[in-house]
C-alpha cells in the first residue's frame, strides 16, 4: 500500500507547476550552456588544449552536444533518464579535467573554483531530475521513455541494473528498447570528454 501510495506522489510531483517550471529553468540554463560553446567551438578547443584534453575540437563538439540533448529532454521532459544521464557525465567529465583549482593559484585559484562548485550544483540537480525520470519508469508510466507497460521488471533502475542484466545474460528482448540505448551514447560521451591517453614512448637507445 505505501509503495503504491509513494508512485503516485511521485507521478503527481511532474505534473506540479514548480517541477515543471523549474524543470524548464533548468532545461533553459543548460541549452544556453550548450549553444554557447558550440558557437565558441574555437575558444573552447583551445582552453581545453591548454588543459592537455587529447583531441580538444572533438572533445567540444561531442560534449557540449552531449549537453544540449540532456537540456532539451529535461525542459520538454522527454526520455528524462536519458538526457538526466547524459547531463551527468557531461560535468563527470568535464567539472575535474576542466576546473581543476587544486592546480591553480591566486585569483584563477578562485575562478576555477567557483565554476567547479557551480559544475558540481547543476550535476545534482541532474541526479535529481534522474532519481524522478527512474521512478516514473519504475512505476510503469514509461519505461525508460521508450514504450509504456504495466510491468516494472521491464524498467531497469540504472545504467548499471540494465549492464549487469547483459553480463549476466538475464537480458530479455523485451528490456532491449529501454535499456540498451542509454549506455552507449552516455560511455562514447565519457570517451570522448576524456579519452585514455598513450603511454609515452622512450626515445631510442643510442648504440
């Protein structure tokens, strides 16, 4: 009884006029974000250059990309697990590489710092809008945005529930529409944001 009684108060809180108003705030705030690096891709490249981010065009284009996706599904709460996630790992990738004030000092100590504390703010407010995204699944509305049922063992709770699924072979067909195209884009994103770097290579050995 309390279960059901906890998915409807959660089903009620995205129709409320504050969700949707601060959704759409915060769905605004990130596409603006997006758009902005996107038009300064030159800027941005070089910044994250200066940062020694391997392939720095790339890593812009994908991320801020990545970004704008994530805004545009919040604001008009569209696959909200989805684009939650893909707002997540834009700042897990991006917030240490990018705004590491640990490395920095005096006034650009500060600056840094204040826009990794900002990063980190609008990621949880991300992990919020997911828990919301998660448990409207869960309860059957949707699942994972992508065909409703009245079956919650179809709505896998987290990029990791529907990855252990698969490695574990217990992955239906029937989960493939819900679970199966959110962890790639999110894992490609991750790459591209922050790809793993060569090892060195030794200068040859004079004879």
């Amino acid at each position: 009884m309390s279960e059901t009684t906890d998915d409807t108060s959660e089903k009620d809180i995205t129709k409320t006029t504050a969700f949707r108003v601060a959704r759409l705030l915060y769905g605004g705030i990130i596409v603006f974000t997006a758009i902005s690096g996107l038009r300064n891709i030159d800027a941005q490249a070089a910044y994250a250059e200066s940062k020694g981010i391997p392939m720095p065009e790339e890593s812009v284009v994908s991320s801020h990309g990545l970004l704008l996706l994530g805004g545009l599904g919040i604001g008009l709460w569209r696959f909200p697990a989805l684009a939650a996630s893909s707002i997540v790992a834009f700042f897990v990738g991006v917030t240490p590489t990018i705004h590491d004030f640990w490395e920095r000092e005096g006034q650009e100590r500060q600056n840094e710092k204040n826009h990794f504390l900002k990063n980190v703010a609008l990621a949880g407010a991300a992990l919020a809008f997911l828990g919301v995204g998660e448990k409207k699944g869960k309860s059957g509305e949707f699942c994972g945005s992508y065909r409703r049922t009245r079956s919650t063992r179809f709505c896998p709770r987290s990029l990791a529930s529907s990855n252990l699924a698969r490695a574990t072979g217990r992955f239906s067909p029937m989960t493939a529409p819900t679970s199966a195209p959110m962890a790639p884009p999110v894992l490609a994103a991750l790459l591209l944001i922050n790809p793993p770097r060569p090892p060195p290579i030794a200068p040859p050995i004079a004879a």
